[in-house]
C-alpha cells in the first residue's frame, strides 16, 4: 500500500479515537467561528494529533482548524495534504454520530489519496485513485493497528438504479434547490425517487457503497469538506462534477468554497 495513505488512515484513526473520548465526556467546549459554525475541544485535537501524523511527510498541509495560507504560496504546490479533522461538527454537537475525520492528498489539483474515518460508527472508507478501488473496515473500538485494519478491508463498489432512485441529502442543509433536483430526476427517469438522509462526508461513502445513488449538494461546503469523499467515489468510478464548469471538482483553489455538484454514475 501507498506510505502516504498508510500514514493517512493512521492519522484519521488516533484523530478518532481522540473524538471520541471527548465525545463519551460529553465535555465538548462549543465554541462560534467567524462564520457562525460551530468549534469544539474535538475539531482541535483531532487537529493536533493530524498535524503531528501529516507535517513528517513535508508535504505541505491545508486544515480547516490551522491558519490559512495565502494562494501566492499555495499555488506553488504540486501537492498537498486537504484536512478536515471533524467534518460534521453539528452532528457531533447533536451526538447522532455522522461525524468523520477526512484526510486526502491532492497532487495537480486532483485527488489522489482519500480516507474517511467515523470513529461513532467504528467505519473506514479508504482509496488510491489510481488503483480505482476503495475499501471499507468495520473497526472493533481499540482496534488501532494498521495491519489488522488493513487486513480487515473489503473492497465497496456503487450500484446502478433499477427499480427507484436512492438520493443522498444532506442532514442539515436539506434545500429549495435540491428538492427542485429531485423533482427534475423523477421527471427525467420516471421513478420513484427516495431520500436517505445523512451527515458529514458519509454522503459521499453511501455513493461509493451502493447504499445511495446520487448526491446532489446545491449548498456550501469548503475544500477539505469534500476532497477525501472525492477520492473515494472517483476510485470506484464515480463523478464528482461541479454544476458550473461541468468538470471534475478541483482542489488547491484560490478559493477554497466550492461551488455546487452532484455525485453520480451520469457526470
């Protein structure tokens, strides 16, 4: 396996197991960004123990919880480390468990490496996009090793929409434009249309598991919300396409608000 999605899956872990003692106390610190969401003790934490897993590699690192550095020196990267060390920090807040840890490295923009880890649900998503598989791991509670993890992994794959079309939708940020999305697919295909809901990047493993058809998000999220859900769909032979350029979605931007995009088989 990659050394660097080895270090990954090891990071998103012991980030995990870190989510999750603070999430049993129930002692979560909540705390108001600039933007109005929320920050707990968890979100810096899970960020510390990252930090200290990732910056070995010398490959530089974006975070949602460490300072942003300026386009005039990101852009000079061929590659880079996307973080989110708790995506989904309002359902964590909510204790429903739909909260991940989300690592992936972007080389030229892409996505190459991806892992997404709920420590709640003791779930593993990872991938190498250029081997196009992905691989699931049902995680006993203490189980941290990498080898057992490794050995534990079955490969996930989507499924195709025979009988009724299964749509992610968001947990909290459900919208006006996504239920115009889904009246245009019933039109479109003349099927019965059923909404799963579900937190964080989660939507993005119910794609790239067959559990959900297609994810539609017409709402904002940020770089380091999607990339490693990315990496995921695109091993398995799914598209991430931005609704306004029509292309694959880009990593490593100037601005790192993404625009609008759906996950699916059509792209």
């Amino acid at each position: 396996m990659n050394k660097n999605l080895k270090i990954a899956i090891e990071a998103a872990v012991a980030a995990g197991k870190v989510i999750m003692e603070i999430y049993e106390s129930k002692n979560f610190d909540v705390q108001t960004k600039e933007d109005n969401s929320p920050l707990t003790l968890a979100d810096k934490k899970a960020n510390e123990v990252i930090n200290k897993f990732l910056l070995p590699t010398n490959i530089p690192l974006i975070s949602e919880e460490n300072k942003q550095i300026d386009y005039s020196i990101r852009k000079q990267w061929q590659e880079c480390w996307i973080v989110d060390p708790l995506d989904g920090t309002k359902e964590f807040i909510k204790r429903n468990g739909e909260f991940t840890v989300n690592i992936a490295l972007v080389s030229g923009g892409k996505p190459q490496l991806g892992v997404i880890f709920a420590p709640a649900l003791n779930s593993l998503y990872f991938a190498n996009v250029s081997e196009d598989r992905a691989f699931k791991v049902s995680l006993a509670p203490n189980d941290v090793r990498i080898e057992n993890i490794l050995d534990k992994a079955e490969e996930i794959s989507p499924s195709g929409h025979e009988n009724s079309i299964r749509i992610v939708g968001s947990r909290s940020h459900m919208n006006d434009d996504t239920l115009q999305y889904i009246e245009e697919l019933k039109r479109k295909y003349g099927k019965e249309i059923e909404v799963v809901s579900k937190g964080s990047s989660l939507k993005f493993c119910l794609v790239a598991e067959g559990e959900a058809h297609i994810y539609p998000r017409f709402a904002p999220t940020m770089e380091w919300d999607t990339v490693a859900g990315q990496a995921i769909c695109e091993a398995v032979g799914l598209n991430c396409i931005s609704r306004e350029t029509g292309r694959p979605m880009t990593y490593n931007r100037e601005n790192l608000l993404n625009g609008h995009f759906f996950v699916s088989y059509e792209g």
